[in-house]
C-alpha cells in the first residue's frame, strides 16, 4: 500500500492524514515544520505526552482546551500551579485527565526554566543538538519503513530524564522530532517533503 493520499486538492500527501480536513491542515501547515522556539518546542512536547497511548488527532480537537488549562503552555506559569490547578485539571474534560501526565506537565515546566537558566542556548539548543542541529531527512515509502523510535530519539529520552523531564520516553521523543521538524518523515512523493 502507497504511503500516500491524494487528497480534493490534488495534492498528495502522507496517507496518515487521511480525508480529516484539520488532520490534513496540521500535516500541511504544521507537521515536519522545522521549529526553534523554546515555548513552542515545550508545548509540543507535553502534548505529546498527553498523546501516549492515544491517537494524535484526539490531542489535535483538544488542543484549544489544553491552551486554555495550561496557560498557553506558558513554563512560568506552569511551573507554579499547585494542588488546586491539578485538581481543577482533572475536573476539566475538554483535555486528557490523566494525573500523571497533568503532574508531569508540571515538573517539566520546572525542569524547562532550569534548563532555559543553565543551558546555552535554552531548550531548543538542547532539543537540537540530539541531531546535530541539521534536520535527518529520511525516504519512506509507507508506512512501514517508519519507526516508532530511533537511536537519536533514544539518546534524547535519555537526556532529557536526566536534565528532569517525564513522559519523554523514545516514541514520545520521536513524535516529537518528526513533529518539530528535527526528522523529515513525510513519505517520498508527499508534496510537503523536503519543503
């Protein structure tokens, strides 16, 4: 099976996506899209955290209401919500109310701003060292030939628990680095590859 979909466009895109139109947008304006900004790069990595063990478009419908419990995913304010903001988030059913991901969201806000203090070049160095600071370009066909973790993203699961975080294990690190554009996985023929 192709790894592709044509979709109404015209356009072929990586057949994961589906016929969704917001999976479709997020694949076109989003996915693979090479990012350095340390806020956004902390946001994208909690929520997939919150994404473990479900589907990635569950997380897509909820993220307006991830934004909004979570402050815009903004580490400052994060790292200071206490029992109060746990328990309000887990009364919250417009996101994932899972205990040990809404507390690891926390600590890992904490353990952000201690990176973004002792770190040169903050989070998203850190982030980008794990490939060198180049994008890896890789040529699936399908889906098939796309693993669910690598070396590089086992490397950084690793020192990312060190430096603190949770739930960054190697599939949800390379989630991650797909996602972030450290990884260029969009299948061979899909008109966003190499873009």
């Amino acid at each position: 099976m192709s790894g592709l979909l044509t979709g109404p466009d015209g356009r072929d895109r990586c057949r994961w996506c589906g016929d969704d139109p917001e999976y479709q947008r997020y694949h076109d304006e989003e996915w693979g899209v090479i990012q350095w900004d340390n806020r956004v790069l902390f946001e994208k990595l909690c929520l997939e955290g919150f994404q473990a063990g479900l589907s990635w478009i569950t997380i897509l419908r909820k993220r307006d209401n991830f934004r909004a419990a979570f402050a815009n995913f903004d580490p400052i304010k994060i790292a200071q919500f206490d029992q109060a903001d746990i328990d309000r988030l887990m009364a919250d059913s417009g996101i994932v109310r899972n205990r040990l991901k809404i507390e690891s969201t926390i600590s890992n806000a904490q353990a952000w701003l201690k990176m973004m203090d002792e770190e040169p070049g903050g989070f998203s160095k850190f982030v980008w060292d794990s490939v060198d600071g180049e994008t890896l370009i890789n040529q699936p066909q399908s889906m098939a030939d796309v693993p669910g973790k690598t070396p590089a993203a086992e490397a950084l699961s690793k020192r990312l628990k060190k430096a603190g975080f949770r739930f960054v294990g190697p599939t949800i690190c390379y989630a991650f680095m797909q996602s972030m554009g450290l990884v260029d996985d969009h299948m061979v023929g899909c008109w966003k590859k190499g873009a």
